[in-house]
C-alpha cells in the first residue's frame, strides 16, 4: 500500500484548473493522502476544499474567486 503525498503550489493549480477545469482541480487535490502546499494560494484552496462550513457549489465560487484574483495579479505585473 503506498502512500500519495500531493505538493501544491500556484503554477501546478493555475495549470490543473486551465487543463482540467474545477472538477480536475477538485480530483487532482481530493485524490491525495497528504497535501502539502507551498503559497498562500495553494493554501487557500485546500482549505476551501477541506471546509465543512460550505456547501459544493459555495466552494467551486470560492475557489473560483480565487483563481481569478490571482490570475489578474499575474496580468497586472507583466504588463
């Protein structure tokens, strides 16, 4: 039996999410035993995903949000 740890960080979710979309992000996270993330990003999300408070559809807006918001700080800083 191994042992599957998932290093996450905002170029391998920013990637997911534009391959795979929410659901590939949602599988690529969820099928972990352990995750380990490096930004507060990676962070944000796997605590989104991970939260009790919120209903599927209020975590898929969340993290949403969240991608955006990064995604139009990348754009801001190269132009």
């Amino acid at each position: 039996m191994s042992f599957h740890k998932r290093w996450l960080n905002k170029e391998n979710i920013l990637q997911v999410y534009e391959d795979r979309g929410l659901l590939g992000l949602e599988k690529y996270i969820g099928g972990a035993d352990t995750l380990i993330t490096s930004d507060t990003l990676s962070s944000n999300i796997v605590d989104v995903l991970l939260s009790e408070k919120l209903n599927l559809p209020e975590k898929w807006d969340k993290i949403t949000q969240l991608i955006l918001k990064e995604k139009n700080e990348r754009k801001e800083t190269t132009i």
